[in-house]
C-alpha cells in the first residue's frame, strides 16, 4: 500500500472516531504524538512547543525564520502553531489529497491564504517549484520514517535550505544495536509503512555528507505516555485477533498501524529506540560527486 492510500483510510478511521473517542487530532490539526508536558497534562502541543524552544534555541541570528517548508505537514497543526508565534512564510507538502484539503481550508478559515501554502508533493521529489530560493527552516516530524532512503532525502532537502538554515527532525530512531529483524522492530516498520528507519549512524552519517552540523539532539521519549506492562501486553494480544478477523477488511490499516504502535512502545519499553527532537544547521554545501 502506497503512503498516500494509508493516510487517507486512517484520514476516515480519524473522522469516524472523532467525538466517540480521544482525540484523534482532526480536531487540532496536529496527527502527532501526544506527550506529556511538565505539568502532567498531555497534548499534541507539548511537541509543538518543544519544536518552538528548539527553533529558539538553535536561531543564532536572533531572528525568526521568514520561509519554512514542512515536509510532511498532514494537516497543518505544526506550522499553525508556529506561524502564530514566529510569523514567517509556510510551504505544507503531503501525499494525502484529504490532508492537503483540509489544511488548505484552515488557512482560508483563517484568511491566511497568502501566508500558507499546501500542496501534494513528495518530499523527495524536486521542490525547486515550490520554495525556488530555498528556505531558513525545514521542519520533517514523524515523516522521515516514511522515506525509501532516509540519508538520500536527507541530503536532498538540505538541497533547499539557505546557507546557516536548519533542518528539523521529529521521529523514531532506533539504537544502533537493534536487529533489523527484531520482532517487535519488525511489527513497528510493517504496521506503520516504514521501510528503511533511520538509525543514530545514519542520521550522524547523513548529516555530515548533507553539510549539516547537528546544533540540538533532545530526546523526547519520557514525555511520551507510557502503559504498563500487563496493559500492553493485553492490548497487543487484542490488536492481532481483531487483525485477523479483519484481515480482508478494509479496517485492516487502522489494525495494522495500532499494532504497530504498540510494538513501537515495546521498543520503547526496552530503550532500543528513541523518540529524537534535532536540528542541524547547513555549515557547508557538499561537493558535487565526480562522475
């Protein structure tokens, strides 16, 4: 199943929940992870704000960034919440049409239409059309996992950053002793369509031939809800039945990505795998390969 057709069934399993259970984040525009703030509450916001600390921390020329690309946008909750409080120019890119459409919708809602911008467009595709001077920050949360070939999308949005701009990066990142093979790592990349997930070498690795210099690494994975071990393990055992009564359903994606999720929070259990915040500023643009 492509990317796009996942996004858009798990689009209608959202909306079909939406008031009969938690909050699915088509309310707020945010599909990310919900974590847990200092205070004990628990948002999708609490990521948003520690991309906004992040962006802070690591802006060296004291100034927000005028051109932002978010590769990977779903429905625009992140550049909402950042536009809002850094102001700035937005570039969304999905391969959902519903995502595209509804965040295309909240900038009208919102009268903002000069200031944001959706499209449908692969990431690893050439953007040049969309931001064709390039932008100061490139925001990926939770989409890098998605990638064929994380260090070679990796290299090709730094392609589109401004010289001193940062690429951002939310997502999970295993260990580098974790086995490719590993049961619950292998459930993790099946249920959540992740191919090939980027280590902590391979981050390091394509952070050096991109020209970027890591400036922020925080590791976000205690503020991340956690159920206990008997809980989980119950709700694995749930989750595979109800897998295979649907398995020639079309409820089989919603099945597939919880159970999905709940290997990845066994990952988590066991400390293979971390959920990374970091950014890295372009320093240098890499020389061209010879042929």
């Amino acid at each position: 199943m492509s990317i796009a057709r996942y996004y858009a069934w798990l689009s209608r399993f959202q909306d079909a929940a939406r008031g009969v259970a938690h909050d699915t984040g088509q309310q707020t525009l945010t599909v990310h992870r919900r974590l847990r703030a200092d205070d004990g509450s628990v948002s999708g916001d609490v990521l948003h704000a520690r991309v906004l600390d992040a962006v802070r921390a690591t802006d060296s020329g004291a100034t927000a960034p005028a051109d932002v690309l978010d590769a990977g946008c779903g429905l625009g909750g992140t550049t909402f919440y950042l536009q809002a409080r850094l102001g700035g120019r937005y570039t969304g890119i999905t391969l959902s049409d519903t995502q595209c459409a509804r965040a295309t919708a909240e900038a009208a809602r919102r009268g903002l239409e000069d200031v944001f911008h959706f499209a449908v467009r692969d990431y690893d595709a050439d953007l040049a059309d969309l931001v064709p001077t390039g932008v100061d920050l490139i925001v990926a949360i939770e989409s890098l996992a998605h990638a064929q070939d994380p260090a070679a999308t990796i290299g090709r949005l730094a392609t589109r950053l401004r010289p001193g701009g940062r690429l951002l990066l939310v997502d999970d990142v295993p260990r580098d002793t974790l086995a490719w093979d590993d049961p619950d790592f292998a459930g993790f990349r099946a249920g959540w369509l992740c191919p090939a997930v980027a280590t902590d070498a391979t981050l390091t690795a394509a952070f050096a031939a991109a020209g970027l210099t890591l400036c922020h690494d925080e590791d976000l994975t205690p503020r991340v809800t956690a159920r206990s071990a008997v809980v989980l393990e119950t709700l694995v055992l749930t989750a595979r039945a109800a897998s295979a009564v649907l398995a020639l359903t079309p409820a089989r994606v919603l099945m597939g990505a919880l159970l999905g999720g709940l290997k990845l929070e066994r990952l988590y259990r066991r400390r293979v795998v971390r959920y990374r915040l970091v950014v890295a500023r372009l320093t240098t643009r890499p020389s061209p390969a010879r042929p």
